[in-house]
C-alpha cells in the first residue's frame, strides 16, 4: 500500500503571499520558506509497512501518474482552489483522496464534492482508524476526534522524507492551542482554546535530528504564541542554550514587558520575534476582541525593550477595520519607521470561513466575493466601513511599497544596526550565499533603480555590517511590493 501525501501550492493563481520570500528563496538556493508541519507529522502516525511519500507542489511538481492507493492533501483557504484541482485529477484517475486543514474542517461539505474523505480538525486521534478503514473498503465521509490529541504522544514527524534543503527554515512546533478569542482569526476555532505542550526532552531530540540533518539553518517555531506560558518558555529556552542555534519565532505583544524572559530568549538564540500589533486604534482593538493584552500607548516602550535585547520585530497590522480611513496608511506608515519595525507585516483584514469576522461581514452582507484564491491577505475581499474597497486595496500596496524602499529599509535599519541588532556576529559561521547565490544577489540589485540602490549602499557602507539575512530579507520583500498590482 502506498499512501502520498501533497501540499497545494496556490503559484498559478498569478496572487502571490507575502511569506513566499521568492527572492530570499531563490538567492540562498531555496525552493520556499518552510514546508506544512501536518505532512511529515501523518507520515510519522502511519504505521510501519505503508510506504509513504511527501511531496510539496512549493518546490516540486507532483507526478499524477505515479502509482499510489490513497492521496491526503493539506490546504488553507488560500490554497484550497488548488487542492480541490489536484484532489479531482486523482479521483478520475480512481485514486482514494482525503482532504484536511482548516478550511475544509470549516466547510467539509464543500470539500466532500472533491475527495472521498475529510478529515474535521487535528488528525493525530484519527489517522490510524481512516488507514484502517480504507484497507478494509469502509472509507467514511469524514472523521473528527472528540478530544484534542495529547502532544506528549506526538511523533517526530518523519524528516527523512522531506526535502529539508529545500526549504529556508527548520519547521518545529511546541504547544498547540490559543486562549486568546481574535475576532478575524481561526487558530482557535481549529486547535482550541487551552494550551497543550510537547515535553521539553522530545522537542531537543527533534531539535538534535534537525541539526544532523542541517546544522547551519534558522528554526523557525510555529507556535502562535511561543512565550504564552513563561514557566514553560523559560525551560524551553535555557534548554535550547548549549545547541547555538538561531530561531525565529511568534508571541503576544505583552512579551516585550519581560526583560528577564526577553534575555534568556535572546541567550536561548531568538533574534526575530512576529508580533501582532494589529492596529494602532484601541477601539478596534476591542471591536477584534484583542484590547487585554494590546495597548496602543505600551507599543513603543514594548518595542524599545525587545530592540535593547537585540532581537528584531517582525511587526504585524491588519488593514481596513472598521475604524480604518484615508488617514491610517500614514499613520502605520510613521509608527513602523519611527520605532524601526525592521520586517512590517502588512495585511489586509481577510474574512476567513468559521471565523466570527466571516460571520459579522456576511451577516451584513458585506463580503465581496468568495473566490478562495483571493483569500491571501493581500486583496480586499469585503466592503470596508469608512472606504472603498478599491481605496483599501490601494493603499495597501501604497505603503508596502513605501515600507519597502529602500529609503525607508534604510532609516529602520540604521536605528537597528546602530543597536547592534541585524549585524553580523563575530565568529558567525551561518552560510547564506551558496554557489549561486551572490550572483543572483548582484542580479537583483542591479535590476533596481540606481537612487534606490545609492541609498541602500551608502547606509551599509556608513554602518555596520549587516546580516546576508537580513539583508536578503528586505530584498525579497522589496521585489515584493514592486510587483504588486491594483
């Protein structure tokens, strides 16, 4: 029996996401970012003596002829179009298709009109009983677990059958789960509400694996909030301390209160953190249920503090709330330069299926289309309260690109590398050009306009050395932004 389990890619929708990082990719010799942790996870749960296959159609094609008994395909709203695509073309073939993530978890009738099965939530408590069903020829249309899986039983995902070089980042997770109640967002709806942690020993073993594999590549850890409980952040972090790796990570706001836990972070070898800032209105904080642990008026001090530690911001805000007008692309715009977010991640308010935003802007029939492939963050899929859909979608492209010139990288960056932040470290072995990757770096440069590119040069020349990182970073997202289209 042989089982492939696929990631859609959403490429030939000509949208292109954010955290594609194409030209970061393509400069070290990537393919993308990081591969869907649930395919190396259900790999590791199936039982010996099933031959099993990833294959990420990111960085592959998948090969529709090759022989195989069932097909498991992982999607997100984004890229369900194309899952849907891909799960058809194996059912003509009579190929067996099962269908997860959260949006068909969401909506698994619509799902079920493009596979035999669905899987309803986390797979981990049910994965074994579908396997056992379908060699049987007792398939069921779906299946969901009454229980959130216990992460202590959680495998290693099975590593040796992904394409590790691939990719920029080791993928690693440690807790699943969410208390906090975002309006727009759907981690809750899928994980639940209460915190559930691997064993801090099983997360250095996959951590020690990953590290035979690739010893010189960032981590990255997907936990949406992975500073949530500090008793167990502190533990995972003093253990992560004699490794001396670099990881990226996501935390609540309220992080850059701790200076204690911020500095055992940064010794533990954070040197990025995403945050949710959201927006800089308190009254739509609270209208997105987030006005506890988000204060507009401790952004700056938050900022400053995790900036002393040495670690970089990945800053997150959210377009088109109902309180958003003409005036709060400027305003964005002003705070991230003056507080020197080195990586803005700048979105569009997107009305998810399950979520209760979805809820709210149907109800008030303010949902523009529900063409899933428009559902990337980056296009206006709703009818803004205080503007029009086509000032929203402009203005998000307006200050991505503002926010990635060069102009303004370099006024954020200086701040930073004057901070010691973004620097290259001495005795820093971490290789980030490979054998093509400074020739496409002098490619892409040179593909720019000659201001922009004299005042990049002349900030790094007047700096300190910059991380290749963090510099291939503000690249990639610079190609980026000039590439967007209203």
């Amino acid at each position: 029996m042989k089982i492939k389990l696929i990631a859609a890619s959403n490429k030939k929708s000509g949208i292109s996401n954010f955290w594609e990082m194409g030209t970061f990719a393509k400069l070290t010799n990537k393919r993308y970012s990081q591969i869907s942790l649930a395919l190396p996870t259900l790999a590791a749960l199936t039982p010996s003596g099933i031959d099993v296959e990833i294959c990420d159609e990111n960085i592959e094609h998948i090969d529709f002829d090759e022989k195989v008994d069932l097909v498991g395909i992982t999607t997100n709203t984004y890229t369900v179009n194309r899952a849907y695509e891909i799960a058809d073309t194996y059912r003509k073939r009579n190929v067996t298709v099962v269908l997860g993530g959260i949006h068909t978890s969401v909506l698994p009738e619509e799902a079920l009109q493009h596979a035999d099965s669905v899987v309803i939530g986390e797979a981990e408590e049910v994965w074994g009983e579908l396997l056992n069903d379908f060699k049987e020829n007792n398939l069921k249309k779906t299946y969901s677990s009454n229980s959130k899986p216990k992460l202590e039983n959680s495998p290693i995902p099975r590593w040796d059958l992904v394409k590790t070089d691939s990719y920029t980042y080791h993928t690693i997770q440690t807790t699943r789960g969410c208390p906090f109640d975002c309006d727009f967002c759907s981690v809750k709806l899928f994980f639940g509400k209460e915190y559930r942690y691997k064993p801090i020993a099983n997360i250095i073993k996959e951590i020690e694996l990953l590290l035979k594999i690739k010893k010189n590549k960032i981590f990255f850890f997907s936990d949406d909030n992975i500073t949530a409980n500090k008793k167990y952040a502190r533990e995972l972090f003093e253990a992560l301390i004699p490794y001396n790796i670099h990881w990226v990570g996501q935390a609540a706001v309220d992080v850059g209160i701790d200076s204690e836990l911020l500095d055992i972070m940064y010794k533990s070898g954070c040197r990025q953190l995403l945050l949710g800032f959201e927006s800089l209105s308190e009254k739509n904080l609270e209208q997105v249920n987030k006005p506890k642990i988000n204060k507009v008026e401790n952004y700056s001090k938050i900022i400053d503090n995790i900036h002393n530690n040495k670690i970089s911001i990945i800053g997150a805000f959210i377009l088109g709330d109902d309180s958003a007008d003409e005036s709060s692309f400027e305003k964005i715009k002003d705070f991230i330069e003056d507080n020197s977010i080195a990586f803005p991640q700048i979105t569009v308010l997107t009305p998810f299926p399950g979520t209760r935003l979805y809820k709210r802007l149907k109800d008030e029939g303010r949902i523009l289309n529900e063409d899933w492939n428009n559902y990337s963050c980056g296009v206006v899929c709703f009818k803004p309260k205080l503007i029009s859909n086509e000032a929203l979608q402009k203005g998000y492209i307006w200050l991505m690109r503002e926010l990635y010139s060069y102009k303004s990288i370099n006024k954020r960056f200086g701040s930073l590398w004057d901070k010691g932040i973004l620097v290259k470290k001495n005795g820093n072995k971490r290789k980030i050009f490979t054998k093509n990757g400074f020739s496409l770096f002098l490619k892409s440069l040179l593909s720019q306009d000659w201001e922009s590119n004299k005042i990049l040069w002349k900030g790094l020349i007047n700096k300190k050395e910059p991380s290749l990182s963090s510099l291939l970073g503000t690249i990639s997202l610079h190609n980026y932004a000039k590439k967007l289209k209203f």
